[in-house]
C-alpha cells in the first residue's frame, strides 16, 4: 500500500511539474515567417498533349534531376502544437521553367512549437511564369524543429510533393518528387 501512495505521489509530482513547464503561446509568439529552400529530386516528369494524346517523358520513369524551390511562409499558431498558414516562392524545374507557387501549408508539431519533430501539409497552385498555365501543388513531408532562439529557428524536413500544370495548347504537365529542405524560421 505505501508503494501505491508513493507511486501515485510521484506521478501527480511530474504531472505538475509538466503542467508548469507548458506555456501559453504569448500574443507576439503567434505570428512567424520562414525563409525555406528545398531540393528535390525527380521521380516522374511528363508532358503531355491532352488534344493529340502525345507524350513526352522527361527523365524516363527514373529518379531524375535536380529541382530548386525558395520558399516564404507565413504562419499563425493556432494552438501550441498546430501551425497553419499562407506560403508562396519560386520552383525551377530542370527543364528551365519557372513555376510561382502559392499555397496553404499546415504543421503539427508532437511536442510544442517551439522544437521537435513535425508533420506538414501543403496545399495550392502553380503559376507557371514564362507562359499562362496553372496548376495543383500538393505535398506532404515531416521533420525536425532546432530550437536556437526564442524567435529563431531551424526546420529540417523530408517530403513528397506532386505538381501539375496546363496551358491554352492543351498541354499539360506533372511533375513528383522527393524533397529535402531547411527553413529559418522567425
């Protein structure tokens, strides 16, 4: 029986003791914005004419090419362990076309916010810059939260992302890959 007491003494001792290293994400805490680059690696690029059926497989099926994708994100924490907000950036692709990406992004966070391993989501459009073409962005990814300052961090991610895009010629194009970013976070 005093094991028991012990025990159950013990356990409302950590219990408090977490509950009072949780802190309430203060007003100036709410906001942040992010500066990302990612790097991804092609693992199917096509396109394709929707009118004559012809196709043309960029990179043959194989993981493939090089990417470039700058990101700016602006986020708002809903509560301390999910993140949601408004991200745009630019993509190239190694076919030299230039793609405005805008988005909806959304982490959870397993611990806090404020470090930790992460999920993500993003959802939204691509603009493609040299001729007028939208398209559907999608990703999904995890990662790793670097705590360095109170308003300054490092997020390590891994993901998977799917584009497509299409033009007045009814040629469209789709794209998926396997990225690996870093983002400062403020």
């Amino acid at each position: 029986m005093k094991r028991i007491v012990i025990l159950i003494a013990m356990l409302l001792l950590c219990s408090t003791a977490m509950a009072q290293d949780q802190k309430p994400i203060s007003k100036e805490r709410r906001f942040s914005f992010s500066v990302g680059y990612k790097v991804g690696f092609e693992m199917t690029s096509y396109l394709k004419n929707t009118s004559t059926g012809i196709k043309y497989d960029m990179n043959n099926g194989s993981v493939g090419p090089i990417y470039h994708f700058v990101s700016l994100d602006f986020n708002y924490a809903i509560t301390p362990k999910w993140e949601v907000g408004l991200a745009t950036g630019l993509n190239e692709t190694h076919a030299g076309v230039v793609m405005l990406p805008i988005y909806a992004n959304a982490q959870y966070f397993f611990n806090d916010r404020t470090r930790g391993w992460f999920v993500s989501g993003d959802l939204g459009t691509n603009i493609n810059v040299d001729m007028p073409s939208l398209g559907l962005l999608t990703s999904v990814g995890g990662g790793y939260r670097l705590y360095i300052a109170d308003k300054f961090k490092m997020d390590f991610s891994l993901g998977y992302m799917y584009s497509t895009s299409s033009d007045d010629k009814n040629w469209r194009s789709r794209q998926s890959a396997i990225q690996l970013g870093v983002a400062l976070v403020f």
